[in-house]
C-alpha cells in the first residue's frame, strides 16, 4: 500500500481535521520523495533546460511591463510626500530600498505564481487524469524524476534570475519619471539609489526568490500530481496551485523580513 494515499477506516477527531493533518503528512512524503530524487543520478539535464527556458520565456514579457510600471509608479506616489519636506532628492534611494528589498521579490513570485504555478498544476493534472503519468512508470521511466525535480529545481533557479531583472526594470521604470520631472542624470540616479544598498539587502532578497520558487514549483507540481476527476480535476489543480502558492509566500516574506530585521 502506498503510504501517502493512507485513509483512516473511521476519524480520529473529525474527518476536515484528520484531512488537514492527512494532508500535511502527504506534502511531507511529497517534498521527502523530491530531495531523495534531486541527489540520485542521472540528472534529467535536458528536460531541466527545458523548463527552465519555458518558465523564463513565458514570464519575461509580463514581468518587463509590470516591473516598469511599479517602478513608475511607486516613485510617482512617493514624490508628493517627499515634496513637501523638500527631499525629492531622496527618491532614488527610496525607491531603490522598495524595490530591492521587498518590490521585485514580491512582483515577481506573484506573477510567477499566476503564470508558472497554474501552467505546471494543468500539465501534470492533465497527464495524471489523461494516465500519461502511469504510462512513464510502466515503460521504466521515473516520472517523479522527469516530471516534477525538474520543474521544482527549474522555478528555483529561475525566479531568482527574473527577480534581478526585474528590480532592473524597476528601477529604469523609476529613473524615467525621475528623470522627466528632475532632470536627473543616469549616472547621478544610480549613484544614489546604491548608496543606501547594502549587501544583505542584495542576499536577502536572492534568499527570497529561491524559496519563492521552491514553493511554486512544488505547490504546482503537488497539485498536478496529485489531481483526479479529469478535466474537473485539472482545472481544480490549477487554481488551487496559484491560491496556495501566493498564500504561503506571503508567509514567507513575513517570517524571511522578522528574519532579516533581527539580523540587520
């Protein structure tokens, strides 16, 4: 018998209660079963490119744009307030404390989260309720392996990559409205907005991203896995797959920031 499908005959407490904690025990045995798969050869080297060009490609446009525009944004927003202490002056640092420290980690694991995480959910519901999945086992391949390390470890290393680009475009998104109101040079802007940056607000934000996405690559992957009921199923893995993603990743910021806060 297979140990994460275990039922119990009658509930101990009540059936939603025993499901939440049934259900905790199977995400353990989920993520136990992908560190015991990630270290074991061969490493599924192709399929990893794969996904992780698929993941960049598919989420480069949208995060270009929403990247730009909150870096506009919030420095058109900030500008009244500094005003009227006279401190426009300050913008750069300001806006470049926002973005590299929480900003672009968070835009980017919340796009990556509607985008990647409902996209990976879909395509391995679809493969699970379809018995694409069942097939790969019967023919000696291990679909735990293809299928969900190289998603995990793909998302992991990629959102921290498109986190950097966009605090980039964050930052060209600010330097224009900076620039069209103040006359503010390039140089002069980017002086001052890494004045006030400092290493661990860099590693802090990287830290961010890779667990932002581990955990959308295994919500995603989890979800998918583990969908059934066919079509309805697959559309179920999905949404779920980005309502839990988001949901734990904004716990992760809250704790990550207590963290980083009691460092600083």
């Amino acid at each position: 018998m297979d140990s994460s499908n275990w039922q119990p005959e009658k509930p101990v407490i009540s059936r939603k209660i025993d499901q939440i904690f049934i259900t905790i025990y199977q995400v353990f045995l989920f993520v136990r079963k992908f560190f015991r798969e990630a270290f074991r050869l061969p490493f599924e080297r192709g399929e990893f490119i794969r996904q992780c060009y698929q993941i960049g490609y598919r989420s480069l446009a949208l995060i270009t744009l929403t990247g730009f525009i909150t870096g506009m944004v919030f420095t058109k927003q900030s500008r009244p307030s500094l005003a009227e202490f006279g401190a426009t002056s300050w913008l750069p640092s300001l806006v470049s404390i926002a973005i590299v420290r929480a900003l672009a980690p968070l835009v980017t694991a919340l796009i990556c989260a509607g985008k990647v995480g409902s996209s990976i959910g879909a395509e391995l519901g679809s493969m699970r309720v379809t018995e694409q999945i069942d097939a790969m086992e019967v023919s000696a391949i291990n679909p735990f392996k293809f299928l969900v390390v190289t998603r995990v470890l793909a998302t992991t290393v990629v959102v921290p990559i498109l986190m950097a680009y966009t605090g980039f475009v964050g930052m060209m998104g600010s330097f224009l409205d900076v620039h069209l109101n103040e006359a503010t040079s390039m140089l002069t802007f980017f002086q001052s907005a890494f004045d006030k940056i400092s290493f661990l607000d860099f590693g802090s934000s990287m830290i961010k991203a890779i667990c932002y996405g581990f955990t959308i690559g295994m919500v995603g992957c989890y979800q998918g896995w583990n969908a059934s009921q066919g079509t309805q199923g697959v559309g179920k893995a999905a949404n779920v797959a980005v309502v839990v993603s988001m949901f734990l990743i904004f716990i992760e910021e809250m704790f990550i920031v207590q963290i980083i806060n009691f460092i600083r």
